[in-house]
C-alpha cells in the first residue's frame, strides 16, 4: 500500500508540469507563415506549354501539421492530369523539401524530391533532373490573398523557360 500511495503522490506531483509543459513545434516560423496562407481551396487557372488550363486546387497541414499537402486536379473531362505535393521545411538543411508526384508517372531516372529556400513571400524550389533542372516558384500576394505559381524548364546553360503559370484565387467560403 505504501508503494502505491508514494507512486500516486509521484504522479500527483508531475502532473501539473505535464499538462503545463509547452509541446514543442518543430515547424519553421516562415514557413508556417507563409505556408499557412496556403491552406484552404482554391481556383487555380493559368497555362501549360502555352494551352490553358483549369484545376481544381486544396491544401491543407497534415502529419502533426509539419507538411501542407497539395492537391490540384485538371477540370477536363477525362482530367489529363493530377498531382499530390508535399512540402516541409527541414530544419537539419535549412531548406525546404518538396515531394511532388503526379499522374506522370514515376521513373526511377529522375528525383521526385525539390529542395528551396524563402525569400519574403516567394519560395523557389529546384528539381534536379539529370538532363535538365526544373524549377518552381510559388509567389504569395498578401493583398489580394493570391498565389502565382510559376514553373520552368531549365538547360544545362542556365536559361529558363516558363513550363506553366499558374494563378490561385481563393474559393468563396
């Protein structure tokens, strides 16, 4: 009897400090920022290869809140195309991770994974492809809450050409 009552006047004594401990957020300050702003559903219309194109477009924190996931579709019927994108900021690297599959495929050639750093309200994330880098560049408008996604195909030159761009407005809630 003694051992249980010294174990329930040891828990009683912790307790206080185990509800009142802080939980730690091992989120990066910017990017929950900027991220955050994000969250929610969009209109996202823009252009691919030159052609227009409409998706519909939602994201949203998931795994303890350390990623926001995207998920964009093709309006068309049949829709040609639809991604699901993670991003995360890695506090070991100081940068952000992006993994970005879609209805392309996987082909083992070539890295799924995008590294990028912030700069105010822009994030630019690189894809290294062995034959040609590829480059997103997502531009949050904090006046009109809007997004501009922009992404180009690189050479081994170091020129740029706009792959697709991409505005996000936000739905009516």
């Amino acid at each position: 009897m003694k051992k249980i009552s010294s174990l329930l006047v040891l828990l009683i004594s912790f307790f206080p400090l185990m509800v009142a401990s802080p939980q730690v957020n091992t989120r990066h300050s910017n990017s929950e920022g900027l991220l955050d702003h994000l969250v929610g559903t969009w209109n996202m219309e823009g252009s691919v290869e030159g052609k227009p194109v409409r998706y519909s477009f939602e994201a949203g924190r998931v795994l303890h809140d350390e990623l926001v996931h995207m998920y964009m579709k093709d309006l068309a019927v049949p829709s040609p195309y639809e991604a699901d994108v993670y991003i995360g900021y890695d506090t070991t690297r100081s940068c952000y991770v992006t993994f970005w599959l879609d209805s392309f495929g996987v082909d083992s050639t070539f890295a799924v994974l995008g590294y990028g750093h912030q700069k105010g309200d822009t994030l630019v994330i690189l894809f290294s492809f062995p034959k040609e880098p590829f480059r997103d560049t997502f531009t949050y408008d904090s006046k009109r809450d809007a997004w501009r996604f922009l992404l180009e195909d690189g050479n081994l030159q170091g020129t740029w050409k706009t792959f697709a761009d991409y505005e996000l407005t936000r739905k009516s809630r």
